[in-house]
C-alpha cells in the first residue's frame, strides 16, 4: 500500500486482519492521513471504534515513510462527557498492532491523536524507530507509545511531545528495549499502573537507556496500586537526563489518581530489582527522588549509582530557589554506589 508526497487523506476507522498469505506486507505513507475532525463524523461498525487504525494478526508487517497521521483530536479533548457519555466512549488510540509479530514502524509523524497515539497489544518482536509524536502538553490520555502484553519491543531514536506518558508499559509486558528518546513536554516514561482493583499483573526485564526528559511530570516513575499482586522486576534505567522535571525519580506504590482509594492494604505489586544508573539533570521540586513503597511488600534490590539531580533555581514551581533538592523514602531495601545526590536514607552504601 503507498500513499503519495502532497496528499492528504481522509480516513475513517479501519482493521487489517489477518493471517496473510505474503511473508512480507509493506505500507508506505508519504502523504497524510487525517481522522475525521468532529466526534460525531466518525463511523464505526460497533459502537465504540476505540481505534482508528489496526493491523491485527499479521506477521512481517513494515509501516515506513515520512507521511503523516493526523488524529485531529482536539474536539474530542474538549468533549463534555457528562453530556457526551456515548462519545467519549468512543474515543480512539491512533494506531494498534495487535496480535502481531515482526512488525517494524519507522520515520513517520503522528499528530493530535483522540486518545492514545500507538498501542503494542498482544504483540511480540516489534521495532519502533525515528518517529515522532505531537500533540500539546495538556491533551488528556494522549500517551505516545503503550504497551500491554507486548514482548520483545525496541524503541528507538525518537522525540515523543504529549499530554500524558511519552511510553508506557503495562500488564503482560517483558523484555522492552527503549533507548534514544527525547521526551517532553508529557508525564515521562511509566511503568503501570498495575494492580488496580486488585488484578494480578506483571512487568520484566524492562532496559531505558540514553533518554532525555524536558520539561514533563515525570522522568522515570513506577505506579502501582495498593491491593494488587504480581510484580514489576528487573527493571534498568540509566544514561537519563533531566531537564526541569518535576518528579525525576519515582515509585509510588500508593498510586491513586482520584484520591479515593485506602492507603493500607495488606497485598501489593511486587516491586524488585530495580537499577539506577548515571540520571543527572535538574527538578522543578525539591523533593527530586520518591520511593514510596508499600508496607504490605515494601522495595527490594533497589540499586541507585552515580544519580546526580539539582532543584533549577530559575524553573521552580514556587519561585527562586537556594535549596538542595531531597528524597523520600519508605520501606525500601537496597544500595547505592558512586555520586548519590541527593541521598536517599533508607539505601545502604554498596
């Protein structure tokens, strides 16, 4: 399939299922392609779309070019829900591979998605690289890459610019090699949340290596709820930058969105073998490291290794500041090595 230079191209929601006869299934976007602009123009076979396009149950599948997909989702940031309830169910992620193997996505842009820009679901050996995603910094659930079930993934020398998570990965997910991105403005790079109401959910074996976050929310966060089971586990991130973030480090395994939830229960996300190495850059609140672990399960074989994370007096979110940034810590075991700033308490020199 080929869309050519200087089109552009409405595109109602659309699946491509297969199994395929070809080995090998390439489509080229050069042009554009653009969802419809008005909630209510969208066309779905079922009553809620929740994806606009799908490749499903392929093997060998190559999506390249320069072009364009352009969700045009500002309407349906600006949705009332109250008033909209159908229409927000509606609400779409930008492109799924799902049941898919060898996949590769490579140099194109994507732009202003409903929801979600790309999902990985049930997928295993994709390859993602020099895209980039756009859309403003206070567009609601525009994640830029998610991951659920997805094994295998690598993702690679992209700029993600968003309202929510520039990566996620959630339940089902191992072996992710993420390394090369510029992130920001967005909420950072997310492992979870897992464990809501509490299901059983796990994520392994997860490498971020040379990643730059500017101005986000977050840097490198784990979020967990209270009351779940399973684990997150060997989990390295290193080689980070930080530019004005105003959580650098964080594992909060009291995540709770909506501040309605009991902060004690007597089960958890297992949270294990988590490495930090060489993170340097500056935070917009002093508190710059939180390790908020659960009492029921608590943090084991935290590692942290040359981190080096400074308040920006110019940047702070409560004016010029002189202070040292801080930690916070609880129920955590673990070590550290190498140039720690600032310290964390609860870690015992290596």
């Amino acid at each position: 399939m080929y869309i050519p230079n200087g089109r552009k191209y409405l595109l109602q929601p659309i699946t491509f299922s297969g199994a395929c006869r070809s080995k090998d299934i390439s489509v080229q976007i050069e042009g554009e392609l653009v969802a419809p602009a008005n909630p209510h123009e969208w066309i779905c076979k079922n009553k809620k779309c929740k994806q606009w396009i799908t490749f499903d149950k392929i093997n060998g599948l190559v999506i390249h070019g320069y072009g364009t997909l352009n969700g045009q989702g500002t309407n349906w940031w600006n949705l009332d829900c109250k008033h909209n309830k159908q229409q927000c169910g509606k609400k779409a992620t930008g492109l799924i591979i799902s049941h898919s193997e060898n996949v590769h996505i490579k140099n194109l842009n994507f732009k202003d998605s409903p929801q979600m820009h790309i999902a990985f679901e049930r997928s295993n050996w994709v390859y993602a690289s020099n895209i980039t995603i756009n859309a403003p910094w206070d567009s609601p659930n525009t994640d830029g890459i998610h991951l659920q079930h997805a094994t295998n993934i690598h993702i690679q020398d992209s700029i993600i610019k968003t309202g929510d998570d520039c990566i996620s990965i959630s339940d089902g997910s191992s072996h992710v090699d993420i390394s090369n991105i510029k992130c920001g403005p967005g909420h950072g790079i997310s492992i979870g949340s897992l464990g809501i109401r509490g299901k059983e959910e796990k994520v392994e074996y997860i490498h971020v290596n040379n990643v730059t976050f500017e101005g986000t929310q977050n840097g490198v966060r784990i979020k967990t709820w209270q009351g779940g089971r399973g684990y997150a586990r060997h989990i390295t991130f290193e080689h980070i930058t930080l530019k004005n973030s105003l959580n650098p480090i964080i594992i909060d395994q009291y995540y709770c969105p909506h501040k309605k939830c009991g902060d004690h229960k007597s089960s958890a996300v297992e949270v294990s073998d988590i490495k930090y190495k060489d993170i340097k850059g500056t935070s917009m609140e002093k508190e710059a490291v939180r390790l908020a672990c659960s009492e029921a399960v608590g943090c084991k074989d935290i590692l942290m290794e040359d981190i080096d994370i400074s308040v920006d007096s110019h940047e702070s979110r409560h004016g010029v500041s002189t202070e040292n940034a801080v930690s916070y810590c609880s129920n955590v075991h673990g070590r550290f090595s190498g140039n720690m700033f600032p310290s964390v308490s609860c870690l015992q020199k290596n």
